[in-house]
C-alpha cells in the first residue's frame, strides 16, 4: 500500500484518542479525542464519521499489550473493536502494539511544560500520534527492506 492518510485510534476506557496523518502518510499528528459512551454501537458511529471525514488507506488501533507480552481484558476488547470497524467500514484495520505510548506521550507533554489540566485533555490524542508515528516509521523501514524507497524522504 502506497501513500494515503492513516487513522490512528488509542482505545481508552472513557477517550478515545486520535490521530491521523498527512495525504502522503508520512507524519503522523494528533486529531483530538472522542468521548466514550460506553456502547460500542455508538462508538463505531463516531469512528464511521472519522472514517468518512479522512478516508484512510488503514485504520491504526492501539493494542494494549501488557509489558510482559500477554494480552488481557483491554487487549481483547479491541480486537474485537477492530473487527468491528473492519467489517462495517470496510476499511483494513492494523492492530498495533501500544506499550509505553501513554508514558512517551505524558513525558512530552510535561517537557513542553504543559499545564497538568491541559496535558490530560491532550494526552490520549498525543499518545494516538505516538502509536501512529510508530507504525508509519514501520511501514518505511519495511519498505526500505523491499527495495521500494518511500516518497518524501529526505537525507
């Protein structure tokens, strides 16, 4: 898959974080968040409009793998959130290993000297980036290793 906008989704219990990348898909950038209703019907709405609005080539979802590899209760659930999305949307969903991207995201925050307040609204949508960011810079390397250089790079 060559360029296109990525949609990242960092499931939280009451947010959900987001991000989304350029038309090329070479940066990834925070998008906001979306507050949890706790219906999963409802959620996917919401997902359906970012859907429509950004178009993506592949939806991101973060993974909430534990530290020592196993997958838990919020692992499964987005799993299965992602099937979801992939089978109402028809859109190809990737789910990706979160680990550590609401820490990276909270020690940006708190070295650009963000006000606590402001750092807990923006931290879901940051950590979204984060996870997006992380599976762009992926997707490069392993095209690198193909032999098919990406567009946009720069030395």
């Amino acid at each position: 898959m060559t360029g296109g906008r990525f949609l990242a989704l960092d499931l939280g219990e009451r947010r959900i974080g987001l991000a989304v990348s350029d038309p090329l898909g070479l940066v990834g950038m925070a998008a906001g968040q979306i507050e949890r209703c706790g219906e999963a019907e409802k959620d996917l709405e919401r997902i359906g409009e970012l859907i429509r609005q950004y178009q993506p080539v592949e939806v991101i979802v973060g993974l909430p793998v534990r530290t020592d590899g196993r997958w838990g209760e919020p692992a499964v659930r987005a799993q299965e959130l992602a099937g979801m999305i992939r089978e109402r949307f028809g859109v190809p969903v990737v789910l990706w290993d979160e680990r550590f991207t609401t820490k990276i995201a909270e020690d940006l925050l708190l070295a650009a000297g963000i006000r606590r307040q402001d750092r807990r609204r923006a931290r879901d949508s940051l950590a979204a980036a984060v996870i997006l960011q992380s599976y762009l810079e992926h997707r490069r390397r392993e095209r690198c290793h193909e032999g098919r250089i990406p567009t946009g790079g720069g030395g």
